[in-house]
C-alpha cells in the first residue's frame, strides 16, 4: 500500500511516474485520431520528453542546500553549483561560512588511494561523517567505506570482509559511541567498539521468538529495534512473539529448484497477530528486567509499525537519568492509546493517562508529539479530540488535563523542540496562515500555557525547518511547487541571520521546463477545497483537446501531490504531459494534514480511495480550460494508487477511460494486519457469511471493467504481495474481460532494475489507448551516466 520515503522512512508515495515523450507535431497533441491511419510518435518525441524526467531536470537545479546540524551549532551542507559542488559549514554564532575541509588536498589523497583521478568540486561522494575530534571524515565510494585524515592527506580503505566472512550485523550504537547493540541467533548482543570484544544479553531468544526484531510483514530487516539510554547504560527493547502468527510466501524466479521466501506477515482478521513484550537490559547489572504489562500490540501511535522514521523506535522516551521509561500502548485497532511509565530497575508500570477515538488515533504527521517531562512532572500530549490535531498539557503524577496549549482551525504537524527551563514549545503547524495553501507547514512557538503564540517563519510557503543541537539557532528552506527554495538560518526568536542560499533554476528554465500550476477546485460536496497540481503541455495549443490523466495516491496516511515545497520533477507528470496530456495531482477527502472529520472522511470504506472528489475536481478543471477534454480521462498509481486505479476504472467505468494499476493491494484482507485494521477497522464476519471487508475489495468489482486496465506487479514484493493483483486477474477472466497483464520477475515493490522498463511501457499505453496513437517501438530511456 505505500512505500517509505529512504529505505525506511515510512512511506514512499512511490515517486516512479512515468516519463512521457513528445509528439514533433505539437499544434497536434491534443487532437483525437478521427479518421485515417492512427498519429505515429517516433523516438525523437519520447526523447523530446525525456528530458523533463528526473534524472535530467535535477541536474540543472543549483544551489539547493539540506545538511545537517553538527557541533558547535554549525551547519554542514552541499552545495551543488554550475561547476561541481562544495561541501560548507555554517557558522550561526558568527554568521559565517567556509569549507567543511580542504577539497583539493582530499581529492588528492583519494586518487593516490583508490586509483581514480578526482578532482576538488566532483569528489565521489554526498554525505560524510566528521570524527569526534573533527581530524577526520569517512565516506562510501566505489562501494566501499573510506577514512581520510583531513591533517595527514591520507585516505584508507576499510578492507572487505575475506571470502567466506559473514560481514558485521547492523547495529545501533550507543549515545556515548563506546558501543554497539546488534541481533544474533534470536537474541540481543553488545560489541565493544574500541576492542570488538562481544557480550551475548540475552539467552532466551528463539526462533519467532526474538529480541528487537524489525518484522512488521510489509517490511522487515535484520536491523535491531531498541533505544539506548541517555548515560548509555541500558536498552529498552522488546522480544517479538510471532509464534503462531501466518506466513506470507514468495518464489525466485530462476533455472531449477525455485527458492522459497517465507517469513511471518499477519493478515487482518486473523486470530493471532504479531506482539511484543517489552524489556530493560540493565548493562551495569548484567540482566534483563521485563516490565510487569501483559504482551502489547505491535502498533505505534504514528504509523503501522514499532518504528516509523527510519531508525527510531517511537513511542519510546527515556528519562534524563535512565531511571524510568515512558511508553504508549496502542490497541489493535489503533483506537484506544495508553501512556504509561515503567520503573527500570524493577519494570513496575504505571497508567499515567489514556484517550480513545471513535475510528484511529494518531499521534502527529512525521515525528511523534507526546512528550515525557519527568523533571516538570508533566506529560505534553496530541489529540484531535476538538477536531483539529493540537497539543495539551498533562500532569504526570495524575494524569489529569492541566490545560490545552494550542487550538483553532489549524493543524500542528510535528513537535520539533520543548525548551523545559523557558516553558516553550517550538512546532510545525499547517493551515493557520490565512490566504496561503493550507499544506504549507510553517514553525511557531507557544508557552506551555498556550500564550504568546509566535510564527517564525513568515514567508508564504512550505517550510522545512530543523534545529541545532543547542535549540538556539534552526535552519529554514522554504519554497512553493511552483517557487524555489531559499534556504536561511535564523535565532530561536525567528530573527533572520543569514541567507545560506538560493536556488538557481535559470538552466532548467532556459531548458524549457515549466512549474506544475496549482490548483484549488470543489470536493464531491461542491462546498470544500481541495488542493493539487496540475501539469500542461510546454507547447499547449488552447484551440486543441487534450486528454486528462489523474495521478492517484489515495492515503490515507497521505495523498497524491505528498510533498508541498520545490521539485524539478514530481513523478514524472511533466514528462506525461509533454505527450499530449493534461496531468493533475489532487489532495482528495481522506487524507490528511485537515481536519479530523477530513482526515477520516472514508473511515472503514476504503474502497472510496478518494475518487469521488478526483471525479468532481476534474469536471471543474474542465468547465474552466476549454482545452482539457473531460471524455478522455485515463487514471495511474502504485501501490494505494495501483489500488485506487484499478478500483476508479471498475466502480466509474464510464469516467476513466484507461488505467494502468502497479502494485496495487486490492484487497487489504490480502495485505498486513495493521494498515487495514487501522482504517478500514478490524475485521467483522456476518452471520451470512460477509465481512465489513468485502465492499473495499477490487475483484468483487472486476466485472464492470469497459476501458483499457494494464495490472502490474513484481513477483517477489514483499510489501504488498503479488497475490493481490493476481486475486484481480482471476475474477477478470472469470467475467471474461480484456485486461492487460505485466509480471516483473524478481522485482520487489520498487521494481529495481525494471523500473524504467515499465516506465516505457506506460507511456506506450497511455499513448496508444488515450491519445489513439502508436509509440514508437521498443524506446530505450537513456539516464545520462553519473
């Protein structure tokens, strides 16, 4: 159903639009084949289009800067520019910049070492890490680890593991770097970093069974989930029971005996699901202390897994002197939240307050809100309980209300900073500005009390804010869709100190791209605004008749534009428009960042996927460009979109037209536990043998398909199983339809290797069955080489 944004950052919206070509007859984009032989596109109008792909715009974007924090509140960032890129540090005490390191003398020492001529603005890599001392730095390149001495100009490679060595398990290190937490044979480890000297923590760990295991069935690594102690002297983890839970099974395509994939992956309904029992491992005590609480569910308040931001266990939080750690309990059903606090050293737990809503809580978009504040003997706590997602000031010691600290038609996104000795928060809100798009998220600062509310980011826009180590200084890049970034770093009080930079987009210009155009239309009730994207041909002839292609992602943890601030390219629709198509991108009833009711429009009716108001939306777009021809109407996604796809072409046959569903979980009894559970409720079998369930499930409807539907899927996804698209097929050539099919052997969700062949193969269908003309043959993409 959704993708992470990295590797585990929680959901990718899937960024894998296609990349469409352009017809060299422009003033005939727009036309309909009619009578005669069909339009023929060649490969110069695919490469005409191709250029507004990713791989090509992105290039032309300079001066776009995201870094980090480091010490000393200094920030640290690459800035790409026309002639190579530099790597700088941002002084926000004195205001000043300079190079994070020598990049002469470092491109040097790296082509002594690995044999390769770099030179001093192309060095091998994006990212690197200082040293404690700041004397040296490590990086991968040419896919292996390297240490530079930035006094000594000396790089070294880290060897590879001797044929036959098993290379070391991830790992989590501690806050005081002196160890390293890791996963072997069921149970938790602990290496000494200075010697490798390795300590075995836990002896009970067994097969399904285990301590800190990363399994929530639609992902799962061997990566250890737990969180370190402040004075890094204990863990607190869990043992992960899914004895007894199903298995989900995938097979290699391949010569000879296939290779079976099996791993546990609950599906909702079923009688026994994944839980964790949570536990404190003592260092200095040599034991484990497991806290007095029957087993919890495998839930967080923020998404459908125990950790939802790539490396944090949420819903976590120790106190400062790792006497006692705070946790939330979350139901199955993700209604019921329990915060509670445990004792370390003896793992007694205590009920400190609790809320239920009448379909999902949540506890924030991104970053999880609560927050434990054990030296004030308060808790800070999110709700949507008035509507609108806020936060409230709790008493630890009786878990009464003490006050509500925001409020008003608005939405608070992220808890970024609570400054405890001052009585100030400092949080990502969205919709308070009036007069600008309501998804632009903004910074402001509050007491505790709820008084002297303060923006600090007043530039009408989306803000993407993060703070220093010190709370004194954040670093702000704020942009529109249409309007590039400028990034800022400005004091607590909002002061603007220094303009870091600006982007430059004058190449991608002189290139011919052009901005998405936003757009605001009417939802299914004719009385809300809906928010989107809409992308027109660079060459659009407005005396011409362009078909209209909805790029659907229907949440509903998220929607279909996702990010609100600068991209060259967003899914590749501008490319998709460059082949004759009007593309839009609409925020429909059910996703977030909105009000509750908002939010939870299609609660338990997941097969709503928002197409009511894409329809409505579309209409109204069509009403107001004469150009947009509302008769020829295709429709794409992947994953929830795959899913919504295939759903607006079997319940709105006569609307959509063509459709092309990738990936799609059409049946969300056919996918993991937790996300159907969580917005479509737990499953209710009928006396007649129904479920609450049924209604949401794509191949109950197969039989209404009349347009053109291409399924895709790869075999061995194992987030959203292929068995799903295949649940489509059989009730398709039940119902005796036409459909198309494209299995991708070996490809996993993203579809890897095989990504830009099923690019091609959208821009062929849509070509062929929306616009009524025949691609050009076999067109390979060509990403230029890095």
């Amino acid at each position: 159903m959704r993708f992470r944004w990295s590797v585990r950052s929680r959901f990718f919206q899937v960024r894998l639009l296609a990349a469409f070509g352009v017809c060299s007859a422009i003033p005939s984009l727009g036309q309909q084949g009619g009578s005669g032989a069909p339009r023929v596109f060649t490969a110069d109008d695919y490469k005409r289009a191709e250029k507004f792909m990713a791989y090509n715009t992105r290039p032309l974007v300079f001066h776009e800067v995201r870094g980090k924090w480091v010490t000393e509140d200094r920030y640290l960032f690459r800035d790409p520019g026309p002639d190579g890129s530099e790597f700088v540090l941002f002084d926000a005490v004195h205001g000043t910049r300079q190079p994070a390191f020598d990049h002469a003398k470092l491109a040097a020492a790296l082509s002594a070492a690995a044999g390769t001529a770099y030179n001093a603005a192309h060095l091998p890599f994006m990212t690197f890490e200082f040293s404690a001392d700041g004397k040296s730095i490590s990086f991968r390149a040419k896919a292996q680890k390297w240490m530079c001495d930035l006094q000594g100009s000396k790089c070294t490679a880290e060897p590879k593991p001797a044929k036959g060595v098993a290379e070391r398990p991830e790992e989590e290190l501690s806050p005081d770097g002196k160890s390293a937490a890791f996963i072997r044979d069921y149970n938790l480890w602990l290496r000494d970093v200075a010697t490798n000297k390795e300590t075995q923590l836990t002896t009970d760990g067994v097969k399904d069974f285990g301590y800190a295991t990363d399994n929530a069935g639609w992902i799962h690594s061997d990566r250890p989930i737990l969180l370190w102690s402040p004075d890094s002297k204990k863990i607190a983890t869990f043992q992960q029971d899914q004895r007894g839970v199903g298995e989900m099974y995938l097979v290699e395509t391949k010569v000879g005996h296939p290779v079976l994939q099996a791993w546990k992956y609950p599906l909702p309904g079923d009688d026994v699901v994944t839980t964790i029992q949570r536990v404190v491992i003592d260092l200095d005590a040599h034991k484990a202390i497991r806290l007095q609480l029957p087993p919890d569910q495998h839930r967080t308040t923020l998404c459908d897994d125990v950790e939802c931001r790539g490396s944090d266990w949420d819903d976590v939080e120790w106190s400062p002197d790792a006497t006692h750690l705070a946790f939330v309990s979350t139901s199955r059903d993700h209604k019921h939240e329990q915060l509670r606090v445990a004792d370390a050293a003896t793992g007694t737990v205590r009920d400190v307050l609790e809320e239920t809503a009448a379909t999902q809580y949540e506890s924030g978009w991104g970053r999880v809100n609560w927050r434990y504040l054990p030296a004030s003997n308060e808790i800070i706590w999110f709700s949507e309980r008035d509507n609108w997602g806020h936060l409230y000031l709790y008493d630890l010691a009786t878990g009464k209300l003490k006050n509500q600290i925001t409020s008003g038609e608005w939405v608070v996104t992220q808890l970024l900073r609570v400054d405890e000795k001052n009585r100030v928060l400092y949080f990502l809100a969205d919709g308070r500005e009036k007069g600008q798009n309501p998804y632009f998220a903004h910074l402001y600062r509050i007491g505790f009390d709820g008084k002297n509310l303060a923006l600090l980011t007043p530039e009408d826009g989306n803000h993407e804010v993060s703070f220093s180590s010190s709370g004194r200084y954040f670093f702000d890049s704020y942009s529109k869709p249409d309007v590039p970034a400028v990034a800022v770093v400005r004091d607590d009080a909002g002061k603007l100190l220094s303009t870091v930079a600006k982007t430059d987009i004058s190449k991608l210009l002189a290139a011919g791209w052009q901005p998405p155009v936003p757009i605001t239309v009417k939802a299914r009730d004719g009385v809300t605004d809906l928010y989107g994207l809409m992308y027109k041909p660079t060459h659009l002839d407005p005396t011409k008749k362009y078909p209209i292609v909805n790029y659907i992602y229907p949440g509903p943890q998220g929607g279909s534009v996702g990010f609100w601030g600068f991209a060259p390219a967003r899914q590749d629709a501008q490319p998709l428009a460059e082949l004759g198509f009007v593309v839009v991108q609409i925020e429909g009833m059910g996703n977030p960042l909105r009000s509750k009711k908002f939010h939870d429009f299609y609660y338990g009716n997941m097969g709503d996927n928002t197409l009511p108001d894409q329809i409505a939306g579309m209409r109204e777009l069509a009403q107001k460009y004469s150009w947009i021809d509302i008769d020829r109407v295709g429709i794409f996604g992947h994953s929830g979109g795959g899913y919504a796809t295939a759903d607006a072409m079997f319940r709105y046959p006569d609307f959509f037209k063509v459709g092309i569903s990738e990936s799609g979980n059409h049946d969300n009894r056919e996918y993991e536990d937790d996300w159907g559970e969580r917005y479509q409720g737990l499953l209710v079998k009928n006396a007649d043998g129904t479920t609450n369930y049924d209604d949401q499930a794509n191949q109950h409807l197969a039989k209404n398909l009349k347009g053109h539907l291409l399924l895709a899927h790869g075999t061995l996804d194992d987030n959203v199983p292929p068995y799903n698209t295949l649940l489509v097929v059989d009730e398709l050539i039940k119902a005796n339809k036409d459909f198309d099919l494209l299995l991708l052997p070996n490809q996993h969700h993203g579809y890897g290797g095989a990504t830009l062949y099923m690019t091609r193969r959208r821009w062929d269908y849509f070509v062929r069955y929306l616009l009524g003309a025949e691609p050009p043959h076999e067109y390979d993409l060509h990403p230029p080489t890095p």
